[in-house]
C-alpha cells in the first residue's frame, strides 16, 4: 500500500508538484523525491516527510471576512453627504477575501511549533492524509460583533489624498529612472502605469468627483485585502495579481516611486511632512503620496514583497528628509528588516542556479538590498546591528537584467549565460550587477563593524590582515564593468548610470578598508601610512559629487549623507596628518599625498559643507565638521614656525580632542589624536 502510494504523483490544484508536509510548512524549496526528499533525509526526519494534496475545494480555516466589491453596481456607492457606509458582517454579498490578520509567517528550526508539526506529520501517516487539523500560528477568531468599517474617515482621507495627487490621464509623464537600489522594478512600474490609466482612466480627470474617487478607493481597499503570492513564478500571473482590476494600493506606491505625483486641489485634510531645501513641493507630494501608500497597505495588506519594496523606499525619504540618524529612519530600518525576516526572504533556499525564477530573484535582490543598506546604517550610527548575516542563508542574485528578470520567455536564456560564479558574460552593469557587489562588501563590513562595535571580544591582528586581503582580492575580483578608474570623470563616453555605480561602490570598499586600518592601529599594529593614505583617497572620491555636480547631477539629492559617512571620518585623519606631520619619514608612500595637497583637499571639504548648509537633513553635524576642520587649517596656516618643527608640531594641545561632536559618527574613536598621543609618549 505504501509502494502504491508512493507511485502517485501528487500535485497541488494549481497543476505544480506537491512539497512534502515539512518543506512547504516552513516555505523551503522541495525536489519531491518519493518516498523521502533530500532535505528531510538530510536533517533525518524521514518519518515527518509526507506527501498531502487538500482537496482543490478546501479553504483555510481562521476568520474571513465578506467585503462588498466596488465592481458590483448598486452595492458600494457611497451616501450623498460623502459619509462611508460600514460594511456588514454576516452572508457573502461579493468576492470572499482572506483577512490579513493571524498569519504565522516564516517560521524557523526552533520556533514554537516545529515539534508539533512533526507529531502532526506523523499521526497523518498513521491516521491518513486529512485526519488532523492544526494550524500553527494563526490564531483562530471570532467574527466581531460590530460592523466593520473598510474606510474610516481617517482612511479615507488617506485614500482621496493619494487619488488626488494621481495625474491627470491625458498629462504627459515620463517614469524615471533614478539611483536606488529599488530601481529595477522600473518594468514592473511601466506595466503598472499603462494598466492604471487604462482601466482606471476616466477617474483621473481635471475635475474629479470626490464620490467618484471613493468609488476607486474602495475597489482598491478591497483589492488589498485579497492574498498575494510572492511565490507566483510566472511574470504575467505575478503582475497581474496588482494590475488591471486588480489593482491594489501597492501598485500606487510603487507608481509614486518613479513619478511625480503633482500637487492637486486640496481634498480637505492634507498629509503634512517636514521638508527640507533639497525638495520642492512636488517632491514632497509624490513622498507623502509614498509614505500614505505604505500605511494603506498596512492597514489591509498581509506582508509581500511590495509591501517590503516600500517599506525601503519610505526609510530612503524619510533619511533624505530628517537626517540619516533620526529615529524616524532608524524605526523605519527597524520595520523593513521585521518584516524582512517575518517573510523569510533571509532564508530562500537555492541549491542549485537552475531552481531560481523570478519569485526567488526577487527575494533575493530585495534581501541584499536591505542588507547592504543595513550595514551602511550601522557604520553611519555605530548602532548594533539589527540584520546579522550569521542568520540568513539567501544566496546573492543572479547577474540579469531587469527586462530578463521579468520575462517568461529570456529569464532561462539570461541564466545560461552566466559565468560560474554568477556574473553576466557580456559586460554590462545590470542592477542586479551592483547589488551583487554591494552584498558582498556587506559581508565583509559587517565582519569588521562586530570587531569594531563588540564589547566582549577582541580580534588579533592576523584576523584584521586576513580581512583586508579579503576585501582587496574580492574588489580585484569584480567584474571590469564595476572597476573605478579617476579618468572616468573626465570622460564623457562615460555615461552616469554607469559612472555612479562605480564611485559609490568604491567609496564602500574604501570605507571597508578605512575601518580595518583603524582597528589594526587600536591593535598595535604598525603604522605604515595605509590610513593616511584611504583617507585621502576617500575624501577625494566623495568630493567629486560636488567637483563634478555637472556629470553626477543626479546624486545631488544625497550629498548629504554621502559627505558625513564618507567625506567627514576620512577628513578627520587628514586633519590629525596636519596636526602630528608623517610625511616626512613615510618616504614610500602616495607622492600625491602632500601636505598641500592635503590643505587643499580639506579646504574644498569646508567649501562642500558650506555649500550643503546648515537647513539640510545633517546640517548640524555638516556645520560641526565644519568648524573643527577649519580650525586644524588655521593652526596650521597660521603657525609661525616650520610644520615640520617639533615644537610647532605640538602646540597643539595633545589633550585636546578633535571633537567634531558627533555621537553617533565618532564610533571608532576616529577623531581623537591616538597617533598623536602615542607618538609623544614614545
């Protein structure tokens, strides 16, 4: 009987092979090897490894709720006076959808369930396939005595704001093509927009009626609420469960990502947000148009991958806005990488390169993302982190771009093509191209960011050495295309799409190679210059997004934060170079790196920070660094003996600090004259 059994393929309603019982409870990947797959044989669990298929007429247990839809006439249309008319509870009187309240979510090895799920594995076996009924995780509700209403006022401002601020359908709009990380989902937008005004069209007129906009926030609302899959690999079946009639507030979010949403007529209560000098009004409606989005979606969306692909956005504005050490954006980080982990996309299983599909692309660039962002967060705040690599097992994505990530057709084609390692052949940067590269030096930055921030461990000096040579031969290692070289400034062939890139991920590889040099000296390692010498470096790579602001045009808006994790820590070292001189006895090093040149590079640094101003984001600390920087340049300059005296040297008082007032920033102990001090004492 069991032979018999075991001969049967068992598939889903979907017409797709069945997991067995404990890989499709945890959401991993199943070869469906009868009678036991590899990864339970694997973990030796062979006895838990079953094979059940519902029947296709089989709902899910827990509470669901009956929401009238916008599509049927004569059951949504809202009362005269605009008020929102509750929606009963009770018989079904359109589309049964599935409440995104109760659901478990990704769940671990040690979560609270796993055992029960085994013993329930096992009593299947013993009492057959349907014989017990335990849902782990979502707890089980009672239909709620009261009406239940989908748009409360305060919903439906919400709603009629962003439908307001939705262009006109006969107005010329061009999506761009920005500089995030979540940039690649410019295809996903481009269908979405066509698909917006084509079915959606005739509400998005010059004079629009409020009851009209009710009516599509409705049909949104209830559109939301209804389950998405993120484990749907075909393209069109994935981009339709938002699109069209279909419709949902994600899809609005994502459009606002890439285009403006134009300031309109006032609908009555406005969303009102902090601006700064780098916005315009328009920017400021198509962010809050963004963040009013995202909080839609948390009202009636269960977690998915767009929700996440807000989420990051909304952090990205919010820093742009606040500064990048506001504990909006730091609650923000702290909501993406919840939600991150609650949809197990740090735990996409892949073995082999001919499982990926588009579903699991997707995991994995939105995990990377959010990872390599996590660690830039870390370096900036001196925080803990609250994304550990030690936990994740999502390997880095595949080396395609975007057109081929969502086509059927290429998607398979694009793979093949890809060297061992996972890097396209044919030399282009796809996004997916510097996302993979970002990964990686997350990696290694976050080993570096534990020794630096640990208070229970030491490293020795092999392990900092070994993880400089890392970082160098990975960097070495990276495709020709992600290679900086300082003529590409002054070439205009050049373009900046590809141009950024490269000067971005450089800046993160130096930065790497920043804090490990600062930690061998904590260490006790010798000195040999190479700190003085990525310092300089690095400020001379982040001064460029102002020397060349004609070609890096589009990275204005980033200046900010740019300068303060980069331009700032490096400048602190040049200025202790001026203060304690080194040069003269380090015959080996950089000829470039002169005193002079090194008065020049700090005084364009003053120059950068003047021009940011003090109404940025991170003005305060801007006009800080500012101030600390200028004095080292007028004790220099101003000093009446030789720099290289030994008493001119040391009128500056060795107990003083550099202390550029940063709490946050001052993380390694980067601005305190440790050289110095231990020089003298010598």
């Amino acid at each position: 009987m069991e032979n018999a059994s075991n001969a049967l393929i068992l598939r889903r309603p979907n017409g797709r092979l069945q997991a067995c019982e404990p890989c499709r409870k945890r959401k991993l990947a199943c070869d469906h090897t009868r009678p036991v797959c590899s990864r339970c044989r694997k973990r030796k669990q062979g006895e838990s490894c079953v094979y059940v298929v519902l029947p296709s007429s089989s709902k899910p247990s827990g509470p669901r709720r009956s929401l009238p839809s916008p599509a049927s006439p004569g059951q949504h249309s809202p009362p005269r006076n605009g008020t929102i008319r509750p929606l009963q509870v009770g018989p079904t009187i359109g589309p049964e959808v599935q409440v995104p309240t109760g659901r478990p979510g990704y769940l671990g090895f040690t979560s609270y369930c796993t055992v029960i799920e085994e013993t329930e594995n096992s009593l299947s076996r013993v009492q057959g396939p349907g014989s017990v009924t335990l849902h782990c995780g979502s707890a089980a509700q009672s239909p709620p005595d009261e009406p239940v209403e989908i748009m409360s006022p305060r919903i439906r401002d919400m709603c009629l704001i962003v439908l307001h601020n939705v262009p006109d359908a006969g107005r010329e709009c061009t999506l761009s093509l920005y500089n995030g990380s979540d940039s690649w989902f410019l295809p996903v937008a481009q269908r979405l927009y066509h698909s917006l005004y084509d079915t959606f069209g005739h509400y998005f007129v010059p004079d629009r009626s409020v009851s009209k906009l009710e009516e599509l926030a409705r049909l949104l609302c209830v559109n939301t609420t209804r389950p998405f899959s993120d484990d749907e690999s075909d393209p069109e079946r994935w981009v339709s469960q938002f699109s069209g009639r279909n419709m949902r507030w994600e899809a609005l979010g994502i459009l606002s990502i890439f285009m403006d949403f134009a300031p309109t007529p006032d609908p009555g209560s406005v969303w009102k947000g902090s601006g700064s000098a780098g916005f315009d009004r328009a920017s400021r409606t198509t962010s809050g148009s963004l963040h009013l989005c995202h909080e839609l979606c948390k009202e009636f969306s269960a977690a998915n991958s767009l929700v996440l692909c807000l989420s990051l956005r909304c952090t990205v504005v919010d820093s742009r806005i606040f500064g990048d050490a506001d504990i909006s954006v730091w609650r923000g980080s702290a909501e993406r990488i919840s939600l991150l982990t609650f949809l197990g996309f740090h735990a996409v299983a892949e073995t082999d390169r001919n499982q990926a599909c588009m579903s699991s692309e997707i995991k994995k660039r939105l995990f990377y993302s959010i990872y390599a962002v996590a660690m830039v967060v870390v370096a900036f705040t001196g925080r803990p982190p609250l994304l550990s690599g030690r936990f994740t097992s999502t390997p880095l994505p595949l080396d395609i771009s975007d057109d081929d990530l969502f086509s059927k057709d290429n998607f398979a084609k694009a793979v093949k093509q890809l060297d061992d390692r996972g890097w396209n052949t044919d030399g282009r940067m796809h996004k997916a191209t510097q996302i993979r590269a970002r990964g990686l030096i997350a990696a290694i930055s976050e080993e570096v960011l534990e020794i630096a921030l640990s208070h229970k461990s030491t490293a020795s000096i092999q392990t900092l050495l070994d993880l400089r040579a890392r970082q160098l031969r990975m960097k070495s290692e990276f495709p020709h295309c992600l290679h900086y070289n300082p003529k590409d400034l002054e070439n205009p062939k050049v373009p900046v799409e590809t141009l950024g890139p490269r000067i971005f991920i450089q800046l993160e590889h130096l930065q790497n190679l920043f804090f490990i040099e600062r930690l061998l000296l904590r260490y006790g390692h010798e000195d040999n210059g190479d700190l003085l010498s990525v310092s300089f470096d690095m400020v001379s790579l982040a001064l460029s997004y102002w020397t060349h602001l004609d070609r890096l045009a589009p990275y204005r808006i980033d200046c900010e934060w740019l300068v303060m994790a980069y331009a700032v820590p490096a400048g602190g070292i040049l200025c202790l170079e001026l203060l304690k001189p080194t040069l003269h006895v380090r015959t080996h090093i950089d000829p470039i790196i002169t005193r002079s040149a090194i008065i020049q590079k700090l005084s364009l640094l003053i120059g950068y920070l003047d021009w940011l101003g003090p109404s940025g984001p991170n003005g305060n600390p801007c006009s800080d660094a500012k101030s600390v920087i200028e004095r080292v340049l007028n004790h220099t300059l101003n000093a009446t003996s030789s720099i290289y005296d030994t008493s001119a040297a040391f009128e500056w008082d060795s107990s003083t600090q550099l202390d550029f007032n940063f709490d946050l920033l001052d993380t390694f102990d980067w601005n305190r004259p440790d050289v110095l001090s231990s020089q003298q004492s010598n």
